[in-house]
C-alpha cells in the first residue's frame, strides 16, 4: 500500500510571546529503513529548495517503499517572511554582528533560551534532527554561480555526493574539533551520520532547472538508501570536483560593461579560445572580445565582485579590471 504524507508541525514559543508554527511532512513506509531528513530555507532569501521538497512529496507518496522521509520545506520562516537571507538583517548585509547573530546556520543545535531563531532551530532539532539517520540541507547561492553539492569526503556522505548527480562537487575536510553552535552539515556529520548540501543557482528565485535537478538528486538519493525501487539517474559529465588547481579565472583586462556569450550559461562546457563574450569599454567605446583560455565547464559566470551573493553592485555588469568574468573548472 502507498504510504501516506502526514502534515505535521513544530511549534515554538519566540521572545514576545507569540508561537512560530513551522508546518512539515512526514511520510513513512512503514518497518525499517533510513530516515532521510531534507531541509529547505534556512535562509529565506534561498527558496529554490521549496519547491524542490513540494515536487519530491507525491514522489514519495507514490514511491517510497522503505525507511521514513522528512520533509522541511521552509525551516526558517522568520527570514522568510523577512525575505532575506535573515531575519531582522538590511539589505546587502553579510557578516555583520547582526548576521552571524540571526543566520540560522551558524546556530544548531539551537537554544531554548537564545534568539527567536535559535529557539526556532532548538525546537527542530529537538523533534525533527535528531531523528535523522541522512540528512539534505538545501541552499542557493548567487545566480552568477553554478549549482552545486558541498560534502565532506567521509564515509557515506561522500557517496550521496556523487549519488546526487549535479555537475559540480565541492569536497570539504570532515570537521575534527566541532565549535558549537555550528551549521546544520557539520553537526550531523560529527555525529557520525551522512549529509550533504545542495546549493542551488539563484537566490530570490525559483527556476525550473534548478528544480528539476534538486527533484532527480533527491530521488537518486533515496533510491541509493534503498527507500525507492530503481536505479539513480546520474547524468553524464556529473560530479565533477571543483578544486584549486583545477579552477581557473577569468579577469577583465580593462573596465566596462561585460555582455556575456548569447547562448552560453553556468554548467556549460567551453572549449579553449571559445568566446565568453566582451567588454565595452567606457573610455572610447570600442569592444574587446574575452575568451576562454583553457577548456573546461563553466562555474562562475558574469560579472562580479566580493559579494555577489548579497550585493547587486557586487553582481552588476560593469567591471574594473581584475574583476572576475567567469570561472571554469578545466578538463
Ligand atoms: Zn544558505
């Protein structure tokens, strides 16, 4: 028989009084099996993960046959209905005393006792986490980057890794001596259980591809628990590790508006000498054409500065010379 989904909630009591009512889904199939938690929006501004979790729920209903799946699509609805990455936070602000104090992944396994966010994540860690036998946190990062798996190349983690099937892979060590509070990953990984992140292309968006490939990762994931019947899907040219010697920047050579190739997006692969577009030049209006000057796919592209994440100056066309154009992680 079809499992069913169950909505269910965790309340918890903020500093003013009020409740903060976090709705999420369980569904089980019932006897033994992992229980896969995934998480969306810890920051609010990163939404592509939503829908993700909303399209991956009747997969399940329809084809879980193992194990226990939660399903969080929007843990952190303070930063949310802030829309922002944060709560309480202004615009384009990142790591301010404001911003480590509020970012609910600097801050598991929570505190009864602490801010409102703190006292939100205390009360999902308490009746949702500490359940979890793997666990998915969904993110997204600037739209000028490509999607993305972070993992510690430990164990089971790195292989829901590679299960995933994005393009890119971005290996971190295994954290040794955990600082708590600490992100959400790295805690669960400490306890010597299997997790990743997903960081999705774009913040303050919800696109289809990103979704698409959020949906297939997740089924890829369950198949490889077992919860699902099937093979994971895992598209050709995936996985690929991104790593120090193998990234490769692009610098504009002068300032002015940088206009990028028709046709060309994040993910793709180029071919060394192949177009990436040009600049035109703010002095005497003349084009100078960029090119690739080595082959590889495309992981960061347009341009930017510092803090294109957070900063629209920081992700605006115009650029100084050094600025980066595009990153490609070489063949
Ligand atoms: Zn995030």
């Amino acid at each position: 028989m079809a499992p069913e989904l169950s909505e269910k909630s965790v309340k918890t009591r903020i500093a003013d009084g009020s409740e903060i009512v976090t709705p999420w889904w369980e569904i089980d199939a019932g006897g033994e099996g992992p229980t896969l938690l995934i998480v969306a929006a810890q920051h609010g501004n990163e939404v592509q993960g939503t829908e993700t979790i909303r399209r991956f729920a009747p997969v399940c209903t329809e084809q879980l046959r193992a194990g226990t799946v939660m399903l969080v699509p929007m843990a952190n609805l303070l930063a949310i209905r802030h829309r922002r990455n944060s709560v309480k936070i202004g615009p384009e602000e990142k790591q301010t005393e404001l911003h480590r104090a509020n970012n609910m992944n600097r801050l598991w396994p929570g505190d009864l006792e602490g801010n409102d966010v703190a006292r939100v994540a205390h009360s999902l860690h308490e009746q949702i986490v500490t359940r979890a036998t793997h666990m998915v946190d969904l993110h997204c990062w600037c739209r000028l980057w490509a999607a993305a798996v972070l993992a510690c190349d430990v164990g089971e983690s790195s292989r829901m890794a590679e299960i995933a099937g994005l393009r890119f892979i971005n290996w971190s060590e295994a954290p040794d001596d955990l600082d708590l509070p600490t992100q959400l990953r790295k805690l669960t990984v400490s306890r010597g259980l299997a997790a990743i992140t997903i960081e999705f292309s774009g913040q303050f968006c919800v696109e289809e591809h990103q979704v698409l490939g959020g949906v297939r990762a997740l089924v890829n994931l369950a198949r490889m628990l077992g919860m699902m019947e099937g093979e994971p899907e895992i598209p050709s040219e995936s996985g690929i590790k991104v790593t120090d010697e193998r990234k490769m920047m692009v610098e504009a050579p002068c300032a002015g508006l940088f206009v990028q190739a028709p046709d060309l997006k994040l993910e793709d692969r180029v071919e060394a000498g192949q177009s990436l577009g040009h600049i035109l030049l703010d002095d005497d209006l003349s084009t100078v054409e960029i090119t690739a000057p080595e082959g590889g796919w495309l992981w960061r592209y347009g341009s930017q500065r510092e803090a294109p994440d957070v900063s629209l100056p920081d992700q605006h066309p115009y650029c100084d010379a050094g600025d980066t154009l595009a990153g490609i992680i070489t063949a």
